[in-house]
C-alpha cells in the first residue's frame, strides 16, 4: 500500500510541474539576474515575470512583492525590520498568545533589546477578539501581527476586522499567511493587509523560498545587507529555481484553490466526525468552522500522541502531534495550552492535514486504522483502566 502522507501543514510534496519549472530553470535559466548579458537578462525576465504572478494573486502591485528565503526569514524581516525603522516612534508591538515560533522567537529577541510586546488572548476555539486588540492599542505601537490562521488547530482569524483597527489607527498590520498562501483567497486590499509571509513548501512549491508582501510606503530596514537585489530590501543572488518553482505552485493554486477548498473541507469533516463518533472521550482542538480546509487536530484521553502517531507510522501513515516544530521536543505544545487544553489532553492530540492528493478512501483507512490503535493504547492505561472500572 502507498503511504498515506496527512503532514502537509509540516510540508507538502513538490507538485510535478514545480520540479520541472525548477528542472528547465536550473538546466537553462542559470544567469545571474543582476548581469546585463542575455542570459543574466533571461534569468531576471523570469524573476520579474514570477513576481508580477505572485503579485496579482493577492492583489498587490508587482514591487511590492519581495522574494525571500522562507516564512520564518520574512516573519523575522518584518518584525525587526519595522521596529528598527519605528523605534524613535514607538516601542509597542501587539501579537497574539498562538503564533508560530517564526514571530514569537523575534518577538521575545526584541523584548531583550526593550521592545513591550502585547499577546492578546484567544478563545477556546483559538480566535482573537477584535475588541481586546482596540483595547491593546497604546500611543506606542508601531506593529501588530496575527495569523492568518494558525498551523496547529487550523482556526482563521478575523483578518479583514483586525487590519481595518490597524489602518484606522495608522500602525502598520502583519499577517503570518504562510499556512493559507495557495489555501484560501487573499486580498491585500480587501483585507486591510500592509505586511504578509508566505512560503513555497507549504503549497507544494520548493523548500527555501519565502514572500514578503510590503505595501508601498511601508518602512521596513532589511535583515540582510550586502547587493542591491530586490531593491535592497534582501541582499543576496536571487534563488532562481526557487522562484520558478513557487511561481509555478502560485499558478497551480490559483486554479485549483477553490475546488480543492470544498473538497478537503468535506474529507476533513467526514474524519472529524467518524472519530467523535467512534473514539468515546476525543474532542476536536480548533473553531468547528472557520478552520483550515485540510486541518483536523483532536485529542483522545488517556493516550500519547507520540504513541499513536508511531503506532500509525507502522502502519503507512503519517501524522503529526501538535506542531511539526514543536513534536520534537516534549514541550507541551503553547497554542494547545492557549485553548485551555490540560497538559494530558494536550500530549494526546494528533494533527492530520490533508493535501490535494488525499483521497476518500485514504480518509476512511485512518478511521479504521486509528480506532483499533486507540482502544489498544488504552487497554495498556492503567489511568484509562482506573477511570473504566468507576
Ligand atoms: N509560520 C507558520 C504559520 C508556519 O506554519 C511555518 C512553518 O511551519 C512558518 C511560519 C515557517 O515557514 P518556513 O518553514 O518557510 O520557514
């Protein structure tokens, strides 16, 4: 049996037509795109060209796109590029309790150089109210950042509402999409939107390369210094391929976004449902609705996701716990913790995203592959145990 890959929030699997784009880019299109020759020229035709791509599919102007080298590095240039270009106006940036550590790691750097950083609270469903972020706003603030929706438990935030307090206020609004970019509709414009990071690998692009969306008059210092690539705003020789790759991911995306929206939301809520049902003590982590189409993130008492999920691994399929970056270390997972989530319920909780190729019958063979898997774990607890005999 092929395996069955349900960890596309982690990564997904290069599409075909991405590794060919990539293929002929690399084969042919190998210029420097700062030379004045031809074949320089060739490679920065292809750049400009991916660039207006990107731009259109959220609604933005071409030069306000910047190529990166990941979600994390776009989060980063961002969240320190605006401080260092604010400082003298403000030191007060608001952010929410459930962001990826892509924000919260350079948050926490700039609260070391004396930055204030505001996490406003989420409910048990993972939304921020708008009302706490009016409520956060100080003469001070210079950045607020919240997700799109978050990677974990799939819950989408209020985008639209939270940028339009932003740009009323006149501070500028951020917006970690990288897990919606090529998944749900962006608009720039509609979305009250001034900063967003995205990344290729999260829709089927290559690894390695990031967009930074920056609205024109926004000023940002760059992270890193050195030639005039895209516009000085990230010095380094642009990642070619990469870029090939992603744009073609964008195209891809941008015909197939809305189908495989429907689609995935019915395979999500089908799993969802059969393991309410069948699993006696499971409940789902994340808002029932307005969530990821492709995100199902449950905990089931008295087992260890780490158990379940190697449990599955043995039998073709892939999972994850909680986050990806977090299921490493035993930490307990910070946006499961935000939900009120106690620590047991949280290291029993198993994150299954879906991807374009993930079919119907895939979704029933986790149903009846987990089920069995649970009860088993469970027979072995001596809590479980303890509480069955009550
Ligand atoms: N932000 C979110 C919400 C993510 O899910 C991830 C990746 O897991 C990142 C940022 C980091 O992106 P990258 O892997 O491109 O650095």
């Amino acid at each position: 049996m092929d395996r069955i890959y349900l960890d596309n929030a982690a990564t997904t699997q290069p599409a075909p037509e991405v590794i060919e784009a990539m293929l002929s880019c690399l084969r042919k299109t190998y210029g420097n795109p700062s030379s004045l020759h031809s074949v320089g020229l060739e490679a920065r035709g292809l750049i400009e060209s991916a660039r207006r791509k990107m731009a259109a599919f959220i609604n933005a102007s071409p030069d306000e796109v910047i190529f990166t080298g990941s979600g994390t590095e776009s989060n980063n240039t961002v969240i320190k590029g605006i401080a260092l270009s604010l400082q003298d106006k403000g030191n007060h940036i608001i952010s929410t309790a459930i962001e990826h550590h892509a924000v919260h790691a350079p948050l926490s750097f700039l609260e070391e150089q004396g930055f204030k950083v505001t996490y406003l609270p989420n409910d048990d469903e993972g939304l921020v109210d708008p009302d706490d972020l009016k409520k956060a706003i100080s003469e001070k603030t210079i950045l607020v950042s919240v997700m799109h929706a978050n990677n974990e438990i799939g819950t989408i935030e209020p985008i639209r509402e939270l940028g339009a307090i932003c740009r009323e206020r006149g501070i500028y609004f951020h917006t970690d999409a990288v897990q919606t970019f090529g998944h749900l509709p962006i608009d720039v414009q509609e979305m009250n939107i001034d900063l967003l990071s995205a990344s290729a690998h999260k829709l089927y692009g290559p690894k390695g390369i990031g967009l930074l969306y920056a609205r024109k008059g926004v000023k940002i210092k760059p992270l890193l210094h050195g030639g005039d690539q895209e516009k000085r705003r990230r010095a380094s020789t642009e990642n070619t391929p990469g870029i090939a790759g992603f744009a073609k991911a964008v195209e891809l995306a941008a015909t197939e976004m809305e189908r495989e929206a429907l689609r995935q939301t019915r395979l999500r809520d089908r799993l969802i449902s059969a393991l309410l049902e069948l699993v006696p003590e499971s409940r789902l982590n994340g808002h029932p609705k307005l969530r990821l189409p492709n995100n199902i993130n449950m905990s089931f008492a008295y087992v260890e996701g780490e158990a379940m999920l190697l449990n599955l691994d043995m039998q073709g399929i892939s999972v994850s716990t909680g986050s990806a970056c977090t299921s490493a270390s035993l930490e307990p997972s910070h946006v499961l913790a935000a939900l009120g989530l106690t620590q047991e319920l949280s290291h029993g909780s198993l994150r299954f995203s879906l991807s374009r190729s993930t079919t119907e019958e895939e979704i029933e063979q986790v149903i009846s592959t987990l089920t069995p898997i649970i009860a088993q774990l469970r027979a072995m607890s001596p809590l479980y145990r303890k509480q069955a005999v009550k």
